[in-house]
C-alpha cells in the first residue's frame, strides 16, 4: 500500500438550543474543541456564526499519512460529535479527503 501525506477535512454546523448567551455557547464548545485537539490530535477552529449564541461552524483537520488511515480518523471524530448531548449537530456541511499531493505538486 501506498503511503501519501493526506488531510482530512470536517466541517459542521453546530447547533446549542439552550444557549443564552455567548459564554454559555463557550462552555460546550471548548470541551469538544480540546477533546479534539487532545485525543483525536486534530487541528480545530470555529470558522463561522462567531457572534451567534446558539450556532457555530467548526472546521477540524486531520494530517495523515495515508487516506485509509485519514478516513478513519474523521469517521471516529464524527461519531465522536454526534455522541455529545451538550450541543445538535446542525448539518455536516463537509467530509473529504485529500492526498496532498493531489492539491499541491510535490514533485
């Protein structure tokens, strides 16, 4: 098998629906953020809905060297998010994988 650098893409709306206020959207939203950064050692950043208490939009990344292993690591980080009950995945908006190479001559 092959071994490629390749990324893993994951973008999601996020929906917290008891939500009162912007620190009480922060709550919930930082523990998925270091959760992810820790035990899935993916890059995490809310990319969208900064100011909107009961919604946000977060991009997570994963590098890896090789899209099986890629692959993988979204789906378990995916199942992981939709298992919490702090927060209502809105919509997944994207799930790619990427060889890098695909989108950067390496060569």
């Amino acid at each position: 098998m092959k071994r490629e650098p390749t990324l893993g893409v994951l973008l999601l709306e996020l929906r917290f629906p008891t939500s009162r206020s912007l620190k009480e959207k922060r709550g919930p939203l930082a523990s998925l953020r270091d959760t992810v950064q820790q035990r899935f050692h993916a890059a995490f950043s809310e990319v969208g809905h900064h100011e909107t208490w009961q919604r946000a939009m977060v991009l997570i990344v994963v590098a890896s060297s090789s899209i099986s292993q890629a692959e993988r690591q979204v789906a378990e980080i995916e199942r992981y998010v939709h298992s919490r009950h702090d927060y209502e995945v809105g919509r997944t908006l994207v799930r790619s994988i990427d060889d890098v190479a695909s989108i950067w001559d390496t060569e």
